[in-house]
C-alpha cells in the first residue's frame, strides 16, 4: 500500500500540496480575467473573475474540508489508532482538483457572450478527465475517502454548471436544470429527514446510476458544442434526463422506503 501517516494532524506535504492548489487558482483567476477583459471590456473580465472565483473558493474550501480524510476508506476501523491518512494529496485527487478547477473557468462563461467552442472544449476535458481519475487511484492502490467524496462533488457541480451555460445559450431546455439540481435536492432531502429523526437507509448498489450520470455528461458536452441546435439538442436532452430523473426519484424512495411502510402499516383502518 501507499506511504501513509497515523499522526492526528493533516500530514504537512497534504497541506502544502492544498496551499499550492489555491495559488494555482489565484494565478488562473488573475490570467483568465486579464485575458477576457483585454479580448472584451474590463467589466466582462471583472464578472468573469467574479463567478469562477466563486466556483474555485468553493471547490478548494470543500478539498481543505476533506484533507482529513485523505486515507483509505476502511483505514483505522477496529483500531485504537489514529485513522492512517496517505503521506502525499496523490495524483487521482491532483486530477480531480484539476477537473473542478476547469468548472470553474467553465462558470466565469456565464459572463462572456458568444463564447463558442470553449464550453465544448471546457467541459468535455472536465469529463474526459473523470474517466482517468478513479483507475488512476485504482492502479496506484491511492483511493479514498477524500477522492470518493470529491469525484462525486465535482460529477454535480459540473452538471450544474454546464448544464445551467447550455441552457442560458439557448442549447439546452430549461427542465434540463432539473439534472443539476438532482443530486443537491437528493442529499438536502436525506439532511432534512435526519434532522427530523426519520430513517434513512442505505442506498442499494445500482448497475446503471453511474452510466446514467455519463450519459448526462456526454448529452451536456455535445450540447455544449455551436454545431447543433434546438430541437434536435431539447430532444436528445429530454429522452436523456428521464431515466436519470426518475432513478433519483427511485433512490430517495429506496433509502426513506421503511418510513412509508410504517407509515402505512399505521393508518387506522
């Protein structure tokens, strides 16, 4: 297995690793705006900025969250010692950081009129990556909780955002935002059922939740691309969405399924 570290604290190569991220991000955020702002006007550069900024604050302050858990799923169960983290962030967890950072130039898009081929390209190297990292962990014995964690937090940040661009360029139908806003709907719903008391299960392994979710990236990078439009894109896009939809709809009544059984078993008669 990797090199790991049982010390309490985040092992100081992780940090630095974390640190040197942020200044990654700060140097694309100063180049992108630059960049925009001399190919447009100071004020599209300026809005530019401000919404990748948002995406990159986000996506670094949820890793720094997770630095923690940069370890082994099952590492430190049945022990009396401290959870063994990996010595080093590792190049998966390097990828994924990558894919959410190029989300975040993706969002500053929103500010830029007639973007052309750039969400295409964006996005489909956002989804082109996530096809590497999990092997890349995998193959290098390096998966994680922080890298399970954030591979699925990127996944719906990055339907969220490409998703919202393709609609606000007319590419995509405005239900089609009904993909984005699954997942957070899903996890909001199960935050408010616990914070209510009620039973949440497990969530029964499923052969085609994951190819359904790609087939909402490809859908969403096609659509993304100036080389077809309505209606052919709002068709694809719809018969795409439906099972993806609906198999969130199935989960959330999978995992609180207990509660409507008792719930009926105890109605009066």
């Amino acid at each position: 297995m990797s090199e790991v570290d049982r010390r309490p604290s985040v092992p100081d190569r992780v940090r630095r690793t974390w640190l040197a991220w942020v200044g990654v991000a700060l140097l694309a955020l100063v180049l992108g705006a630059t960049l925009v702002a001399q190919r447009m006007t100071d004020s599209t550069g300026l809005w530019w900025a401000l919404l990748a900024g948002v995406v990159a604050v986000a996506l670094l302050a949820y890793v720094r969250l997770l630095l923690d858990r940069n370890r082994p799923v099952d590492a430190g169960e049945g022990s009396a010692l401290p959870p063994a983290r990996y010595a080093t962030f590792g190049l998966a967890n390097a990828l994924t950081t990558g894919r959410g950072l190029l989300l975040a130039v993706l969002a500053g898009l929103f500010a830029v009129p007639n973007p052309g081929w750039l969400p295409a390209l964006l996005y489909g190297s956002v989804v082109l990556l996530d096809v590497l990292d999990g092997p890349v962990a995998r193959a290098r014995d390096r998966t994680s909780v922080l890298g399970t964690r954030l591979d699925t937090a990127v996944d719906a940040a990055g339907l969220l955002v490409a998703g919202g661009l393709g609609v606000a360029l007319g590419t995509l139908p405005v239900w089609f935002l009904a993909v984005g806003a699954a997942r957070y709907c899903y996890v909001a719903g199960l935050w408010w059922r616990r914070r209510r008391g009620l039973h949440v299960g497990t969530l029964p392994p499923s052969r085609v939740r994951r190819p359904l979710a790609a087939l909402q990236m490809v859908v969403t990078a096609a659509a993304l691309a100036p080389v077809v439009g309505p209606p052919v894109t709002t068709l694809v896009a719809t018969v795409a969405m439906t099972p993806f939809v609906v198999g969130f709809s199935l989960d959330y009544r999978a995992v609180t399924s207990r509660d409507v059984k008792q719930s009926a078993a105890q109605r009066p008669v």
